[in-house]
C-alpha cells in the first residue's frame, strides 16, 4: 500500500535533520505558497515555508538574505527567526533553504507570541515595538558591512527604490490605468468588490495630482539607505505582554530607507488615526531623528502606502479576468484599506521635531 506524502515531505525532513510529528497549515493561498507550524518529535516548533518556484526569491538573494539574518540574531536581535541549515541536502548541503520539485522550503524556528490591533495597543507597546524595529534597522547597517553583502542589501546614498516604484505607479494611474480600472470594474460581477474599486477610485482622482507632485520631488533626492524589511505590518510583529517576541515574513527585505517600515507599521496600526499615527512617528524620532528632507519622503511613503495599496486589488481582479465571488477575506481586506484611503489626510510634517 502507498501512504500519502505528509505536508511536509520526508525528503525535505531528512534534508533539514528533523522528524516531524504534526503540522497545520496557518497560512496560504491559491499561489500555492503556505507557511505550516510544526512540531518535531523533539518537541521543538517550526516555521516550515513552502513556495512555488515560480515565485520564490532568486536563489542568490535568497542565500543573502538568510547570512544577513544570521549576522543579525549574532549580535543581539533575538526578535527574528534564523533560518536553519539544510545539513543532509544534495548536491548542495549546507543552504539555508531547499529546492524540492516545484516548491522552495525553508525551516526557522516558530516565534511565540501574537500580533495586535491597533485597539489593543498601548503605550508601552508602541515603544517596545518602535525600539525593536530600531534595533532591527541598526543592526542590519552594521552586519553589511561584517558579510560584505552587495547585490540586494546595502548602503549608500542612493535614490530610493520605493520612491521611484511608487511614482511608476502613480505615473501609470494618471496616464490612464486609473480610467481602464474604473471602466473595467464598474461593472464587475461581485456587488461589494464593484462598491469598494468604485470608492478607491473616487479617493485616486482626489489625491493623485497631489501624489503624483509629492513622490515627484523626493524620488528626485538622495537619501541614506539601507537593509529594512519593506514589508512590515501588524501581523508581522508579536508580542507576549509587552515585549516583542517577534519580527516575521522578512522574505521582502532589502534595502531603501527606514522611514519605508516606520510608515507601514504604524499605518498598520492605526489607519486613518493621523494624530495617533504622528505621536507614533514623533516616538521613533526619538530612538532616530528625521531631517527636513527625510520628513519629506516619509510624508511621501505614508500617502502612496495608504492611496496605492488598495490599486494592487484592484490590479489583480482585472489581470486575472475572475468572475467567481471574492472571498471574505479579501474583501475584509480591501474594505480597511478602502476606509483608510477615504479618509486620508497628508501628515502634518510641520509638527515633528
């Protein structure tokens, strides 16, 4: 009789030197790419990550990726996972991840704790959380220049990735994706998702002139740049009490500059709550202060995160020609997102230190 290969495949067990006893899968989606919280049967828990090679990192930022983090947790961030060897792996053991058939699988340990709602947040883990991102950020500058990394991660001073990104986007709505999205969804199939791209596109016509002129100027600028993480949110921070536990998914790490996670986070946090979100900022600048031009392109990074995130649903609902009812996750998602850019307002910079 031939049994099931289990979630995760004995070959890669054997590749990273652990039995596994169970696993479940706590996240996932239609790409295929899932993350399964295991259990050794030495009683030890994993983060086990499945990606399809398709849309995995390119094997040599990958492999920068993982050194990094290995400096990092070396000198003191015990808030992230170290990605663990795959020892028994051929022909190349010793790599920090494993290509098995379709899929990348990587093995870390499970980091304890859970993440917040900006409605359970209180002062102290505001703090505790701005600090660890600071620490993040400072240690990261300094293990660049102790593993000699170059292609992805960094410093210098540099025009900054997401700027420039950011401003092909907005650059693309004003030359007419906006028009094509709103011609093409006001008549999508599913009755909420139709409501919620009309919305969005009402707030673009409102403020992408304004966003457009903003991201302009500081894509134009030199700032000091750096490893960040890039893709830090709410659900990517733990706490247990009110300390940090956790800093996870650091897949999209790369460098740029650290207002980029400061805005993410803390807009992750408190929505279109532009007060709360200032004190938040006004926090941080106290562990690293901001000058003028850096207030700038902060200002510009928060506005582009809270107007342009909701366009990649959007994007996404066009490009792939679906017609079938979105799920409820989603449209919760696009839902917050969709309120958030209803009610922007830019920040007062004016205001900071």
């Amino acid at each position: 009789m031939l049994f099931p290969e289990p979630l995760i495949p004995l070959f890669v067990q054997r590749a990273f030197d652990v039995s596994i006893q169970t696993a479940v899968a706590v996240s996932g989606g239609f790409s295929g790419a899932a993350v399964f919280r295991a259990t050794t049967h030495d009683g030890r828990e994993l983060a086990v990550r499945r990606t399809p090679t398709s849309i995995a990192l390119p094997s040599g930022r990958l492999s920068e990726l993982h050194h990094l983090l290995r400096e990092i947790s070396r000198r003191g961030c015990n808030a992230i996972a170290v990605p663990m060897l795959a020892i028994n792996a051929t022909p190349s053991p010793a790599e920090s991840w494993l290509k098995y058939y379709e899929y990348v699988w990587q093995m870390e340990p499970w980091m304890p704790g859970a993440s917040m709602t900006g409605q359970e947040m209180m002062s102290l883990h505001l703090s505790a959380a701005l600090a660890a991102l600071d620490q993040f950020h400072r240690l990261a500058a300094e293990s660049v220049d102790a593993v000699s990394l170059s292609e992805w991660f960094w410093k210098a001073q540099r025009l900054s990735p997401a700027a420039q990104r950011r401003l092909h986007i907005t650059n693309d709505l004003s030359g007419g994706m906006l028009g094509t999205l709103r011609q093409k969804l006001s008549d999508d199939p599913d009755a909420h998702f139709r409501g919620l791209a009309i919305r969005v596109c009402d707030s673009l016509e409102k403020w992408l002139p304004w966003l457009q002129r903003e991201l302009t100027e500081v894509a134009a600028m030199r700032f000091h740049l750096q490893p960040v993480l890039r893709d830090v949110w709410r659900a990517h921070v733990l706490f247990k009490d009110c300390a940090v536990t956790g800093l996870i998914d650091l897949t999209a790490a790369a460098s740029d500059h650290v207002a980029l996670d400061v805005t993410r986070l803390v807009r992750s946090w408190y929505g279109a709550d532009n007060g709360s979100i200032q004190m938040a900022i006004n926090e941080f600048q106290r562990l690293r202060t901001f000058n003028a031009n850096e207030r700038r392109l902060l200002q510009a990074f928060d506005a582009s995160t809270v107007l342009l995130s909701p366009v990649t649903w959007l994007r996404r609902r066009v490009e792939s020609g679906e017609a079938a009812a979105c799920s409820d996750d989603v449209i919760a998602r696009l839902t917050e997102l969709t309120d958030v850019a209803e009610r922007f307002g830019p920040l007062v910079i004016g205001v900071w230190p």
